[in-house]
C-alpha cells in the first residue's frame, strides 16, 4: 500500500521519534510511506477550544494534501488527530465549507486511521516483529478509546512484542487530565487527574508507559519527571518499531 504519514503538531515540534518510528514500521511491513509536504495542523485544537469557522484553510489543506487517490490509507500516530479528521472536519465543512471541501473530506476521512487500528483492522497483523525487554504500562487515551473505540488493538500489537513484561495500568481508562487546552483553564482538576494517573502508573512497576498519543505522554511525562517516579513515557510507535537488530535505547534523561 502507499500510506500517507501525517506528523501532527506535536509529532513535528515536540515527538518526531514517534512519527519516525510509525514510518520506520509501515516501511518494514513493506509499504511505501509517503510524506505530504505541504501538510500543516488539522485544526483539532481550534474545534476544541470552539472556533469552528477558523480551522476551515486548514481542513481544506489536509483534504488537498492526503487525497491524492494515489494515496491509499492516511496513517498517524495520534487518536486524537485521527478522531478530528474523521469527526470534527466533516462538522467543519458542513457548517462552514463549500461542496468541494465537503466532497475532500469525505474523501480523506474514509481512509485515515490511527497506527493501531491501521495494523489490525486494515493490515490484520499484530505480529510485527518488534522487541522490547522492559516492563510496560498502556494507557488507553480518551479520543483513541471514546472517538475512535480502538478498544483492545494496542494492547493486542504489544502482547505480541518479543520479551516485553506488559502490567495492566489499575483504572486504564480515566483521563490522564491533558484534554488540550483544558489542561490550561482547568490546571487544578487537571493536575488531581494526573495525579491519580501517576498513582496508578507508579503501582505497575513499570518502566515505561506507553499510549498512542504525545500529547497525553507529554502531560503524564512531565508529572513523571517531576516527582523523579523513574518511569518514563515513549510512544507506542517507538515500541513497535523496536526490534532485535536495531532496538530501542533509552536517553539518561526521563521525559
């Protein structure tokens, strides 16, 4: 297949070891990984926080940048991101596009997904020859588990890691307290949920607690490191793309 790879916003300012690695992986499932130059935000954030109207340029530039019908599947390692291109830009459009934008995203939207899902719905593997030897924790973010209802599909990819020691994370599915920019209105009920996360983490063990999204990694990591819990968060496209020959090597620093 020929796979569009979109970065997102905190994969290409913040994480692109985890676009890196979702890459990486396509391309050693043997499938042609293709990157959109022009690609810029998909307005996630704008529809989030309420401004409908403003994120229509940028829902029309993914429409025209991803569906290039010689592009197969739009693939990106965020549920978040994932759930805005097939949820909100059909709401965008609708309420504010024309009928070619409206005929662009339906479109794109019938052929983006999330890495997990990709893998076991559209690929059907779970086995991708992967290696990781450390004890990890899966948190299950809440666009990938409510939006997209990835359910079991991450979890399935990581039980068939070669040595991994995967321990259930107690209460998995309760918001890490990111929510974007809730986590800036609302700083001191975000900061409880996280807390009450970290707490959870820190009964696992685990060296490292892996999602598919930066954005809920970035939010549980910096509370992490703040208490110097020893866990560090990694993207679980980084996991995957792990393997005996080149395998993943973590920094000094735990992020």
């Amino acid at each position: 297949m020929r796979i569009g790879l979109f970065a997102t916003c905190l994969g290409d300012t913040l994480f692109p070891e985890a676009v890196k690695s979702t890459a990486v992986l396509l391309a050693r499932l043997g499938h042609d990984v293709v990157f959109p130059p022009g690609q810029t935000c998909c307005g996630q954030m704008h529809v989030n926080t309420g401004y409908q109207r403003e994120p229509v340029p940028l829902v029309r530039n993914f429409a025209e940048q991803f569906g290039d019908a010689s592009i197969d599947a739009v693939v990106m390692p965020s549920g978040s991101c994932a759930g805005s291109v097939r949820h909100q830009h059909e709401i965008v459009a609708e309420r504010y596009g024309d009928a070619a934008l409206r005929a662009g995203v339906a479109t794109v939207k019938a052929k983006t997904y999330e890495l997990s899902e990709f893998l076991v719905d559209v690929l059907e593997v779970t086995q991708v020859g992967a290696y990781f030897p450390h004890r990890v924790t899966y948190h299950p973010t809440c666009h990938s588990l409510r939006m997209l209802r990835v359910g079991e599909k991450p979890l399935k990819l990581l039980r068939a890691v070669d040595s991994i020691d995967l321990v259930e994370l107690p209460e998995a599915d309760s918001c890490c307290g990111f929510g974007g920019t809730f986590a800036i209105k609302n700083a001191e009920t975000s900061t409880a949920m996280l807390q009450d996360k970290m707490r959870n983490i820190a009964t696992t063990g685990a060296d490292v607690c892996t999602a598919g999204d930066s954005s809920c990694l970035m939010h549980i990591g910096g509370g992490l490191s703040r208490i110097a819990a020893g866990t560090r968060t990694l993207h679980l496209a980084q996991i995957l793309s792990s393997t005996r020959t080149s395998p993943y090597v973590p920094t000094e620093a735990v992020r």
